[in-house]
C-alpha cells in the first residue's frame, strides 16, 4: 500500500506521550500518529480496579525490565517495571499525585534549562488536573487541600477514591508523626511537601475507576481524524534523510507491527516519548550516543552525544508490616515526608558535614563507573544542588507510605534523593534484544545508610502512642531478623536484601546544556538534529521528591505548547 506519513510521528503512547499527541493534534492542520508497542486496556479490570494496585505486575502489559546484577546491594538483579499499554505506566502505577519541591523545579532553570522553573511549571501543573472536589464524607476521612492548588477544568481526574479508610487513622499517625517532628501537611502540591499528608490520586472519584493518560488525554480524543494510534507495533530506530544547517534530519520511523516491519514518515518531528529506560534506547539504536558503545555494534555516529542513557536515577523501596488490632477496608494511603533532620535527629549535621566532604569522590566514582562520559565536574554541580536541597533547603528527603488494609498495618517507604548514578545501554543494534540496565542501587554508602535509618524511624513510629495502640507483633523484618535497637548495620543488612525499584527512573536523556552533558536542549530537542525530541521522564536532570506523573503530565502539557508555538503563533 501507500506509505503511512504524518506530520509528527510520537514513539510510545504512553503518560507523556499521549498529552503531547492530545495537544499537537488540536492544531487540525497537522497529522500526529502515535506508534505504541502494547494495546488498549480501557476494559481491563487488572487497570481500572481501584484496588488493584499490583495486579497487572507480570502480565503482558508489563515490560518488567530486568536489571544487571545489582553489585553494591547484594548482587541480585532487580525487576523494573512499566506498562506496555496504550496508556503507557500510568495504567499500572500506584496512582499517588504528588508533585515537587519549587526549588527542584527552579534548579532546572539555575543549570541552564532557560523559562523551566516551578513559577513556568505551575500552570502547566493545572492545566493538566482536572481535580474533583471532595465530598464530606471524604473530606471527614482526610481529604484536604487548597483549592488555589489545582486545576478544575483540565483533562486528567485527580481526587479521592471514593471507598476511603477509616477516617480515624490519620489524626492517629498525626498524633504519633508530630512527637517525631513531622507536622501535618494539608496540601503537598503546592511546591512544599514535607509533612504528614493524605493526598489525591489519579482516580475517577464518581466512576471510582482508575484515571490514566489514555483515559484523560485519548479515548475522548480518538475520533479526530487527524490522530492515529498504530499500537501492537514497536519502534526499533529513526530513519535519518540529509543533514540540514549540519543538523541531522529524521524522515520516519523503523517500526515492526503485526504486519511486518515498515517505515512511518514524519514530515516534520520525531518525538520520542517510550519512557526512560527506552528512549535513551532507540536515540542508540538511531545512532545517537556514546561513539564508544554504539561501535561495538557497529551502529554509524550520526551525533556524538556520550551521556545517552547515562545520569539513571531511580530510587530504592522496603517496607516493614505489623499486625492489625482494627480491620480496614480503602484508600488511598497516607505518607509521611520528612526531612533528613526529621530522619536524623541530632546526627544530621555530622551527617550533612561528611557528606559535603564526599560530593567530589561522588563525582569522581560515577564519572568513572561511565567511562569518562559524564564529566566530574558536571556531577559535582549536580551533587551540590541535591546537598543543598536536603540538607539547606529541607526538602523531603524520604516518603513513607502507610497503609492500614485487612489485618495488617504496612508500610513502604523509599529515600526521595539518592546520590547513586547508573545508565542504561543497547546490548545489540538488534531493538528486539534487551538492554542493560543499571542503576547502581546503593552505589554510596549513605544511600544505604538512608535506607536504613528510615527503617528505624518506622519502627519508632510503630512503637509510638497512639499509633503503638493500633498494632500488635511486627512481622516484617520482626524482631528476630533485626532485633530491637539494632544497628545501623544490621538494618543495612537487611535493606540489601529487602528493596526493590521504586520505578521512578529518570535522567537518561537529561534537559541540560550540552556542554554540561545534556542529551536534549530547554525545548526538548536532541542535540544535534534538526527535529527529533524527547519527551517523557528521561529528560528530567534530577529526581523529584514527588510521584512522577504529576510533573510528567505538566512538562509535557508544556513542552506541546512550546512546540505549537513554531507551528501555529
Ligand atoms: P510511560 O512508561 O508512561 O510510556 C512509555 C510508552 O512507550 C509505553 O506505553 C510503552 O509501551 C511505549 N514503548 C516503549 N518502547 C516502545 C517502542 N520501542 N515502540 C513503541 N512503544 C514503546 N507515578 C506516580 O505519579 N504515582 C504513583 O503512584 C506511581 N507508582 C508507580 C508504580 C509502578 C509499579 C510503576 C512502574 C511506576 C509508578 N510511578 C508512579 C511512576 C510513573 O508511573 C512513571 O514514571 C510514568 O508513568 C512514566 O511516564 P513516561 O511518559 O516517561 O513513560
């Protein structure tokens, strides 16, 4: 048949992907076609069950990337996953909205990412939400908010679920949280997080279904004629026409459907938005990276740009679990977000002072682990920035995660800023083979140490009144895997063990100039070719002490308009 050509041609239709293709295709001049790899999930229970969190872990509409052998935290290998659905990740994920600190939106700017700051940000964040006041009945079992926090009018539910847990829980954790030093947070999206907090979801409050990309930026959507989804079908790499201005030029994408492999034509922009343990991927299988690795494949350099798939950030999660005195039923859960001084105690500033002595030896490990690619002194930048943001500014630097359900009372927890760099790299110039990804959980001491330390301030939260009163025996770790006042050592032990991904992986094709290792630019396009962006969670610089989609939702919500803004203004 006649090729398939379109104006934009998006990769991966996925949480960010599909705002952008929702916001390009208002402009009814242009064609936007989106190539996913999974299939619609609109009637899947595993997705639209509220309380179905975990469900769909391990069915088809999960990547779950395996990991390398994880050397500093034991040597196991770990599972990360993502959704592989029309819809992307945030059919699968645990639905928290929760944004960021302002000055780590700020920071964007301050490195060189000119109009990125939470000032810039913050409309975007609105524009998106379209946040469902609560009724009474949720607002008396701890829904709270400022109402000039959210957006009304935007495409995607956030809001309270509409089965919420007793009511009486959270003045509870509120009464045991503050003799530790957390206050109460009535609203964390407003760019100040730290506190304790029952915060909206991604969640259709009167359906009471799960809300997602698809739902919010799509399915009402689909019927535009000049929008296309090709799902089932995989991107393996860009098709390059003649350099422009020295600038290389995509013409399509390489892509393998149901029906074989062909090429859909962009007459103007790829955008690249299959996640961040993909994108940084076919920018490789493009030839786009490291001249080094993509010559072991024999992939020709069409731009030299080392950091592809380095500055990986993920973040590492445990939990510890008590008997229940009480049976709960509902959601969503409350967090916590203390500081490192909330975490710490009296210890924080010959913590804060040792680790300030080691951001150059962080540096210099994590320029070495890359080979070279990422320069010392550029880490060190961005080690100093983070420094700041614990231990200068307090931001949060831990969310703990309680959940009372059934019999038990859990928790889950996971520090908010680890100093562990990794990267993730093609094995193959063969896309159907998978790459290696490496985060380096607990590749510094204190990411463990972190790690631990949170741990004990669960357990002494736990051993607390009134929260104390509301649970029986700790039955993981428990006292015989880690006795009460054991040391930090002995938690630390137990964490490597005890951890998993936090699946919030971001930097693989970090916003930042490119003399400071940047893969694309402040307008999200890659460096060196004429039309090619991306667009998703590789492009964040640095972890965020929010839940990802959030700002994923608002960067994209941004990133459309500034595109709209060479087409149509
Ligand atoms: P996303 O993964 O959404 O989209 C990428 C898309 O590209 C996918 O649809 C994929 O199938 C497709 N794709 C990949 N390769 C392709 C190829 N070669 N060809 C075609 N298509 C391809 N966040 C949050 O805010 N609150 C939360 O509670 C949680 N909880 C949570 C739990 C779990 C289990 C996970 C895995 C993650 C979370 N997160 C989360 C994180 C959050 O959901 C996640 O960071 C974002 O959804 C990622 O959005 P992206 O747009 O970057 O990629």
């Amino acid at each position: 048949g006649s090729p398939s050509r379109y104006d934009f041609v998006i990769v991966g239709g996925g949480t960010s992907g599909l705002v952008v293709a929702n916001r390009l295709s208002e402009m009814t001049g242009y064609t936007v076609a989106v190539i996913e790899a999974g299939d619609s999930v609109l009637n899947n229970a595993n997705v639209t069950d509220v309380t179905g969190y975990g469900r769909s872990f391990g069915t088809n509409i999960d990547w779950a990337y395996l990991t390398e052998e994880q050397k500093y935290a034991g040597g196991k290998k770990q599972i990360m996953r993502a959704g592989k659905a029309i819809g992307g990740t945030s059919v699968i994920n645990g639905m928290s909205y929760t944004r960021a600190e302002t000055e780590q939106i700020d920071i964007w700017e301050r490195v060189g990412n000119k109009g990125w700051n939470w000032k810039s940000l913050f409309p975007y964040y609105l524009k998106s939400e379209g946040f469902q006041v609560p009724n009474s009945d949720q607002v008396d079992a701890g829904a709270d908010y400022y109402i000039s926090y959210h957006g009304e009018k935007g495409p995607l539910k956030v809001g309270w679920p509409r089965m919420m847990t007793n009511g009486s829980v959270l003045p509870v954790l509120d009464q045991t949280l503050s003799q530790l030093r957390v206050p109460y947070n009535r609203d964390v999206n407003g760019g100040n997080m730290v506190g304790l907090t029952s915060h909206p979801n991604t969640v259709d409050s009167n359906a009471n279904i799960r809300e997602d990309a698809a739902r919010a930026y799509f399915w009402p959507f689909e019927n535009r004629s000049n929008l296309k989804i090709i799902s089932n079908t995989r991107a393996n790499k860009i098709i390059w026409g003649d350099d422009s201005d020295g600038l290389a030029v995509a013409t399509g994408v390489d892509v393998t459907g149901p029906d074989g492999d062909e090429t859909i034509y962009a007459s103007k922009e790829v955008i690249l938005s299959a996640g961040s343990l993909k994108s940084s991927v076919i920018l490789e299988l493009s030839g786009i990276g490291n001249p080094d690795i993509l010559k072991k494949y024999d992939i020709p350099v069409k731009v030299n740009i080392p950091t592809v798939g380095e500055n990986l950030q993920d973040q590492t999660n445990s939990g510890l679990s008590y008997a229940g005195r009480e049976f709960w039923i509902g959601g969503p859960t409350f967090s916590a977000l203390p500081t490192a001084e909330q975490i710490y105690g009296g210890r924080v500033s010959g913590l804060a002072s040792s680790i300030k002595s080691s951001l150059e030896d962080y540096a210099k490990t994590v320029s070495n682990s890359s080979n070279g690619a990422v320069q010392e002194e550029n880490l060190l930048e961005a080690f100093q920035f983070q420094y700041d943001l614990i231990f200068k500014s307090r931001v949060p630097y831990a969310e703990i995660v309680f959940l009372p359900l059934g019999h038990s009372f859990s928790s889950e927890y996971w520090p908010l800023l680890p100093f562990s760099r990794g990267s993730v790299h093609i094995q193959s110039a063969d896309s159907s083979r998978s790459a290696a990804i490496n985060p380096n959980y607990f590749m510094f001491e204190q990411d463990l140490d972190v790690q631990a330390n949170v741990a004990k301030f669960i357990r002494k939260a736990f051993e607390t009144a009134p929260l104390s009163d509301l649970v029986a025996e700790e039955f993981s770790p428990g006292l015989e895997r880690v006795p009460a006042n054991a040391s930090d050592s002995a938690w630390s032990d137990w964490a490597k063990s005890n951890y998993r991904s936090n699946f919030h992986p971001v930097g693989t094709a970090s916003m930042l100039p490119r003399a400071k290792g940047g893969v694309v630019n402040s307008e999200l396009k890659v460096y060196g070719t004429k039309n090619v962006r991306v667009i998703d969670a590789s492009v964040l610089p640095f972890q965020l002490c929010g839940h990802l989609t959030s700002t994923l939702y608002a960067v994209a919500e941004m990133a459309s308009d500034l595109i709209k803004r060479r087409y149509i203004f």
